[in-house]
C-alpha cells in the first residue's frame, strides 16, 4: 500500500459525508424552492445528525446496534472501494450486504411498521439490484474490465455508447436516492410512509449512523455516474448536477408507486432499455 | 467525542415535531398543518412534522385529553427519546376549554403529561403556533444539557420499562 492510496482512502472517508450531507441540504432548498417554500439552511442535514446523535439511546434490541454499524461501514467500504478504483462487482456485492443488513435491523423489532417497511426495502433490492448489475456488466462489455483503474483508460466517454444504459442507472438511483415515485420503504424530508418504513424503530444516535451511512450512499451512487464521462472532468461535474437535479425535479413531480407499479414498471423499462444497448455494442 | 456545544446548538436547530390530536374539533389541527405550507414554512427554522415518536423532539397536543386517549398520549410521550418537549395548542389542550366539565374529559394536557409551552386561543393563528413551537426551543435547550449530564425526567413508573429495553 503506497502514500496515494492512503490519502485516497482518507480523503473518501472524510471527504464523503461532508459532501454527501451539502448535497442532502443542496437538494432540501432546492425542493424547498420548487414548491414555493423557502426552505431550511444548506447545513440543515449537518444540524439534524448532530441533534440525533446527543438524543437519547433508546433501543428496541442489540441487533438494531449492530446492523446500523455494519450499514455504515459497508457504505464506507464502496465509498473507499471506489477511490482505490477498485472491481465493480466487489462494490456493488460490498452495497448488497450494506442494504441487507439495514433491512434485517429493521426486521429484528416486531413493530408492524418497521416489518412492513423491511419488505418493501426488499423489494427495491430486488427492482434496482438487476439493473445495476447490468449497468455494470454493459460498462464491461464496452471497456472489457469491470475494474474502476481500467474503465478510467478507456478513451471515449462511456455516456456515448452506453446512453441507454445511464437511464437504467437512473432508475437505480430514484430507488437507491429514495426519492418519488420509488420511495416506498421510507422517504426523506417530511414525507411519511407508513409512519417511517424502514427507519422507524431506529432512533438517536442509530438514526444518526444510518443517515450518515445515506451521505456515502449518495457519493457512490453519484461516482457511478461521473463514470460515464470520465474523460473530462468540468463536463464529468455538469453531468452528474444535471443528474441530481433531474432527480429532485421528478422527485416534485412524482405521486409514490406501489410497490407492483415499481416492479412492473422499472423491470420492463429497465430490460427494454438494456437489451436495446446491449444490442447497439454488439452491431456497434 | 463531538463538543457538547455543539450538540446544543444544533438541538434549537433541528426540531422534529409529531403532532398528536386528542379528540380535537380539527380547527387547531388544520391550524397547526397550515404552519407547513409555503406561507408559514417551518422547515426553514429545521422543523420537520415526522409520523414517529421515536424520531420527534416536541409533541404537539391539540384537544381536550378524555379518558379513552390519555393512555395513547402517555404512551406517545414515553416513546419519544431524550430530551423533549410538549406544546399543547389550543384552549382544550391548554386547560379542556369549553368541553372541561363534561363527564368523559380529564382536562387539559397537562393533567396526563407535564407540559412545556401553552399556545391559547380557539383556534390560535399559526403565527402563535409557531411562537409557542419557539418558546419550547429555549425548555429545549435546558434539558438538552441536563440530559447531556445524563438525568432524565420520566413520568413515574416508566422509567424502568424503557431501561428494560
């Protein structure tokens, strides 16, 4: 391990919540302002995790500790993984086991709210997991790694022959985002869903954990699209801003899914649209 | 490990409230909802209007507590973690208003739970709402440090089945 890859790992972990929590507060005024509001500080998400972690421990049992750590470090993990540019299925495999424990957590309290809301966390699992999958494997085919180091030699930006394939990942990101009409286990901001869905029995300082763990979520997810124009870096920015402003937009615009809606919907989209660019880089 | 100043500070900063109604008549209610729309737009002060105890920091009370629901309060109010605050909006749930000498009525919110701020009026503006929402920010912030010195203030008897946990 050389000096650089120790300040890449220090500069992910440190650098991602404080970038993740300005976006949380980028998109809060921004939605804020959409429905004509004038909307919480940019630090609100700082303030709210702060507040979280001086509450009270309240608890419903031992595994809620535990699954809300493991939630966080796994989310680190893909953050860091992805700054040593790492395999893409190693990440992806590293978020799958983040996200099952954030839903067993939810299942280890009897409360019928939290049961529910672990379901439908399962669900979205389901729905995005698939298409992230091929997300990547397309990314593959194209450069011929699944490795981060290697995608970064490729010459052209990926956007151009993998256009489909960055709606696909779109789609991944509304569910992963949590944002309308996919947020269906639990939702941001002031939205409810039946009571809280996944997060409800965590609370204080678990809460504050799982929010965090959500920041280094939104950097990895936002990374994954700053992969597909990785070859100039104002446009790489625009890019990815463009796309988290699309993502609040439709986050206004959209009234929730159930959860079939979701299923049926992104599936038939999402494959559609990938075996059209699956077709294009082959006749390409 | 993270300075309890400024834990304090984002305390004021980040109130989350759930609204409860005891068998109100819904003015105060619809009152208390008009505080979220864009006219009067507590998000801009952090105030998040959240469906789960367990996430609040303030409890809004509106209408008379009767003897049906002043179990579901005191419940409501166990589940919400330290350090907290209960605002109780409206005549009826400041003192039973006009319904406090019928037969099925308690009283006030005070007569169940132990109360912070008092918003009057039948039905108060949401400006006054908010006012009292402000004002139990301040009990906020005191109890916020007391629980930093880790004393909590329970209602009797509940202490133990919230430890047990």
């Amino acid at each position: 391990m050389n000096m650089e890859n120790i300040l890449a790992i220090a500069l992910a972990v440190l650098l991602s919540p404080i970038l993740g929590g300005v976006v949380a507060g980028l998109d809060r005024k921004i939605t804020a302002r959409l429905q004509g509001r004038y909307g919480p500080p940019i630090l609100q998400p700082f303030y709210d995790v702060l507040k979280l972690i001086g509450k009270e421990k309240m608890i419903v049992n031992q595994w809620q500790i535990l699954c809300a750590y493991v939630y966080l470090m796994a989310a680190v993990l893909t953050v860091v993984l992805m700054a040593l540019q790492s395999d893409l299925l190693l990440i992806f495999f590293v978020l799958a086991v983040g996200g099952v424990f954030l839903v067993i957590g939810a299942l280890a309290a009897p409360s019928p709210y939290s049961q529910i809301g672990a379901q439908r966390e399962l669900i979205q699992m389901l729905t995005y997991e698939p298409l992230l999958i091929l997300v990547f494997v397309s990314i593959y085919l194209v450069t011929g790694s699944y490795k981060i180091s290697e995608i970064l030699k490729f010459p052209e930006p990926l956007l151009i022959p993998l256009a489909l394939m960055y709606i696909v990942l779109g789609y991944a990101l509304t569910i992963k985002l949590r944002k309308s009409p996919f947020d269906i286990s639990t939702s941001h901001h002031a939205h409810q869903e039946i009571v809280k869905g996944v997060l409800t029995e965590y609370s204080g300082p678990y809460l504050a954990i799982i929010e965090i763990a959500h920041w280094y979520e939104t950097v990895f997810v936002l990374g994954i699209c700053a992969l597909f124009w990785h070859t100039n870096i104002p446009i790489m920015v625009a890019l990815v801003t463009l796309t988290y402003l699309a993502e609040i937009v439709v986050d206004n615009i959209c009234a929730r899914l159930t959860w079939r809606w979701m299923l049926r919907h992104v599936w038939s989209a999402g494959l559609l649209l990938s075996f059209a660019n699956y077709t294009w880089i082959y006749v390409r | 490990m993270i300075p309890k100043k400024l834990i304090g500070m984002a305390r004021t900063k980040s109130p989350w409230l759930i609204h409860l109604d005891c068998s109100s008549c819904n003015g105060c209610d619809i009152e208390v909802l008009a505080c979220l729309t864009p006219l009067y737009d507590v998000e801009r002060f952090g105030i998040l209007n959240v469906g789960n105890p367990k996430h609040a920091d303030i409890l809004v009370v509106t209408g008379t507590v009767n003897h049906r629901n002043q179990r579901v309060l005191k419940n409501i109010y166990d589940q919400m973690p330290e350090p907290k605050v209960v605002v109780a909006v409206g005549a009826c749930g400041s003192t039973g208003g006009v319904f406090r000498d019928s037969y099925n009525v308690v009283g006030g919110v005070d007569k169940v739970i132990p109360v912070d701020s008092y918003v009057p009026g039948c039905a108060p503006k949401p400006e006054a709402i908010i006012d009292g929402i402000v004002l139990a920010l301040e009990k906020l912030a005191e109890k916020g440090k007391r629980v930093d010195q880790g004393i909590f203030e329970r209602l009797a008897g509940t202490r133990d089945a919230i430890t047990a946990r």
